[in-house]
C-alpha cells in the first residue's frame, strides 16, 4: 500500500470536515507538508475553521485521486509552533502570492499527529481496502465477520456481491474486497455476522 499520508500529500486539496455549534461542517484545505507522520495545515485566526478547531480538536478528512483511491482519515489536532510556518511556505511557494509580506503572521499551523484511516482503491473490481493507523493510535480490520454462531448454511457466500466470502467450517470474510455493504449479516438466518468498527 503506498503511504496514506503521502498520498494525501500529492493529492494536496481535502475535504476536512469539523463541527460547528454541534452541526457538521466542511471545507477544502490544503495538506501543506507531511513529516514523521504528521499531516500539516494552515489556517487563519479569523475564520470560523479556526474556532471550530479550538473548540473541538477532532477532525476527519478525505481525498480522491484521478483513479479513484480515496483516503479517508479521523484523528484529534494539535496546534504546533509558528516554526513550521517556514517550512511550509517553503514547501509551498504560492503562499507567499496570497500572504505576502509579514501578513503571513495572520496564519496558525496545525497538525494531525495521530490518527486511523482507510485507503479505499475503487479502480478495479473488486475494489480493495486497507485500514491503517499512525502515532500511536490503534485500527480494528475492514469487513464485516463472521462468528462462532456460523452453520456454513453458504447464503452469505451467494448473495457477496464482491465474492469475499469463502467456505469452511465457519465461514470467513476477506476484509480486503468486502464492501461493507451488509447484505450477508441482513440475510444470515442466525444472526452469525458482525459489522465493521467505524473510523
């Protein structure tokens, strides 16, 4: 799998999502640097993303390349020193076009320095999924699984649209190509599966 960070990286431009006054909010921000796995951002004081950011530090974001492999990240932010407003307009040389001079000063870097996430490739079939985690955090396995509770009936393995159920004594789902669409455990006769853990 190539890096999720780095991959966002290269995409530059996601969707971060935060919430405001208890209702979801969105916006495109820019990734503007990754290092020792850490996603770098910027934004200004004045805007209502800052404080929403302020008061309540947990974000999650996505992005799509032209082939249609997505990340998607959740992890609490951390506001780090101006030290890496450098580094960043730096790395980004447009910056200095949009806040030229000292108006840079207006500016606040924040980083997200743990987190889990999923890189999703929908650019062949069956679409693959891998989850991932960095900073300390810890990620449960994709796919839905089957339990102790399974017969090995084979109902769940005819109605897979990705075929990612294969047989045996208890049945076994390939969280890699499961879509997690949930029609094996809404058609089990015996409650025998379970969903995914969320990100």
């Amino acid at each position: 799998m190539e890096d999720p960070l780095e991959f966002l990286r290269n995409i530059k431009s996601v969707a971060v999502a935060t919430v405001d006054d208890g209702k979801p909010a969105v916006r495109m921000n820019d990734v503007m640097l990754v290092e020792n796995e850490k996603l770098y951002f910027l934004t200004a004081r004045g805007k209502p993303y800052y404080r929403q950011l302020k008061e309540n530090p947990e974000i999650a974001l996505v992005g799509m390349d032209k082939n249609y492999v997505m990340v998607r990240v959740r992890g609490r932010i951390e506001f780090v020193e101006n030290i890496f407003l450098e580094k960043i307009f730096e790395a980004n040389p447009i910056l200095d076009e949009i806040y030229p001079g000292d108006t840079k000063h207006i500016l606040e870097v924040f980083c997200l320095s743990s987190g889990v996430g999923e890189m999703y490739d929908l650019s062949g079939i069956p679409p693959k999924r891998e989850r991932f985690a960095f900073g300390g955090a810890k990620v449960a396995e994709s796919g839905y699984k089957i339990t102790e509770k399974c017969t090995a009936c084979g109902i769940c393995k005819d109605l897979c649209p990705s075929g990612a159920i294969s047989k045996g004594k208890i049945y076994k789902i390939d969280g890699s190509i499961c879509l997690e669409c949930g029609r094996c455990a809404e058609n089990c006769p015996y409650d025998a599966i379970e969903p995914p853990s969320g990100i």
